[in-house]
C-alpha cells in the first residue's frame, strides 16, 4: 500500500513539474504570455502586484513561503494555502487589500491541521489528473488556469474563452474520484477590464 502511495506521489509530481514549466510565462503570472488574454499592460501590472504581495507575505513571515500560495487575474486577489490561526488569515487579507491597484481579495486559506501524508498524496494526485484532463481536453485554454487542491477541494483560478469553457472546466474537476468540492474563480474573457486586441 505504501509503495501504491509513493509511486503515485511521484508520478503525480511528475505530471505537476510538467505542466507547471508549460504554464509559466515570462512574467511568472503562471499563464503563457502568448495565449494569456489579458493585455501585456494588465499581465504586468498583475505580475507586479502578485510580486509585491508576495514579498510582504514573505517579510511577514518566512515560513509563507511555501504555506501561502498568490494568485492576481486583472487586479483581483486570490490567495490559497495554510496558515497556522485566524489571526494570520485576517493579518494576509489586510495585506492583499493593501498591495496598490487591488480590485478584489478572495481569501481561500485554511486553518493549518495536523499533517496527513496520505491526505496530501490524494491531494496531489486529484491536482494532477485535473491538470492532465484539461490539457487533454482540446476545448479547453489549459495554459489559462492554475489549480490548487486541499483535503479533496480543487481550488481553480483562471480566465475562460467562454462560459462553454468554463463549464467544461468545471465539470472535468467534478467527475474526478474522490473530488468533495470545486471552488471555481474563473473569469470571463469579456469581464477582463482591459483584453489584448
């Protein structure tokens, strides 16, 4: 059983590292600048943003680092990951709605718990089968969205083509087993305030 655990562990960090390299783009945003629809003005003013929030998360406290996860899509906020009480959590939102240019913070951090190593391979692995199902899935901007899952949630942070896109991204997270929620903050290509021409 243990060695079933490890090998998918590996295999889901496999899948995880390649998509994650696919998905960078030159701004670190962790959408490729080629098929982001964002405007490069927006996608910079993004980047810098999230580089700004994340260096007060680090100044902060060091151990955010790798706890604290930021995401910022045309001036909204979204932040995924652990922390240890409440306080912190408050203390993180402050300074999302803090960091200059802020639309909106949508604060999805969790109060930390005792670790589980099974809990966090399940968690890997659903991450990774969502990813590999929407790369697959030719419908779908797979380059445009970021996933995060904890204690069997998917978190999906994005911008759709269309809502048939959205849809789909969606319903492709709901069918993979073992999968309790999705919380889904995709936006639409028409509600981006400024969009590449």
């Amino acid at each position: 059983m243990k060695i079933k655990i490890i090998l998918l562990l590996i295999i889901g960090l496999f899948l995880t590292s390649c998509a994650g390299v696919a998905s960078k783009g030159i701004f670190g945003t962790g959408v490729s600048v080629a098929f982001d629809p964002r405007s490069v003005g927006t996608q910079i003013d993004d980047s810098i943003m999230e580089k700004s929030l994340k260096t007060k998360i680090l100044l902060r406290d060091k151990n955010h680092l790798l706890k604290v996860k930021t995401k910022v899509l045309d001036g909204r906020i979204f932040l995924t990951g652990t922390v240890d009480d409440p306080e912190e959590k408050l203390q993180l939102t402050k300074l999302a709605w803090e960091t200059k240019g802020v639309r909106s913070v949508r604060n999805d951090i969790k109060i930390k718990e005792e670790f589980n190593f099974s809990q966090s391979a399940k968690d890997l692995l659903i991450t990774s089968q969502l990813r590999t199902a929407i790369i697959l899935n030719k419908e779908i901007k797979a380059t445009n969205y970021q996933i995060d899952t904890y204690k069997k949630k998917i978190f999906i942070y994005g911008i759709a083509q269309t809502l048939d896109e959205k849809d789909l991204v969606i319903k492709e997270a709901k069918e993979i087993l073992d999968v309790e929620d999705v919380i889904a903050s995709i936006m639409l290509l028409e509600d981006l305030r400024i969009q590449k021409n």
